[in-house]
C-alpha cells in the first residue's frame, strides 16, 4: 500500500470510530478540581471581598525618565548561580 492510500484508510478508519461511539463519547467529561472526594462535593465561593488592590505605575526611573524595558534573553550563567 502507498502512503497516500494508508493515510486515507486511517482517517476514514478513525472517522467511522468516532461516529460509531455515540454523541455520549464525544462529550467531554467534567474535569475534577482535586483533592479528596469530600472536597470535591463542596462547590467553590468566589463571591468574598478582593483584598487587593492595583497600584498603578509603581515602578518608574524617575531619575533617568524611560519606561521599563522587557526581559526577554535573561539566562542563568554557566556557573549556575549568576543571572
């Protein structure tokens, strides 16, 4: 069999596997939150007060006027302790 003939073979294969299994099977499962089944029954509170607060352009080279630069191409150096 060529590759082309072994591609399309596969993919109608797996098509007529998918279609066979239902609407059940491609539904997707809840996903858990974690930790014990008796924590998992209790539902999440999102609806206490936000302790935080956004300070905004706390940062500044007020000496230098320029705005922060990024930090992409940082690396930790060759003698594993230095950036």
């Amino acid at each position: 069999m060529s590759g082309a003939v072994l591609r399309r073979a596969l993919a109608a294969l797996m098509a007529i596997t998918f279609v066979s299994q239902g609407p059940s099977a491609q539904m997707q499962q809840p996903q858990q939150r974690g930790g014990t089944a008796q924590t998992d029954k209790v539902p999440p509170v999102n609806t206490g007060a936000n302790p935080y607060r956004a300070i905004l352009d706390w940062a500044k080279f007020s000496s230098e006027q320029r705005p922060w630069g990024g930090s992409n191409g940082v690396a930790i150096d060759r003698d594993g302790r230095s950036v």
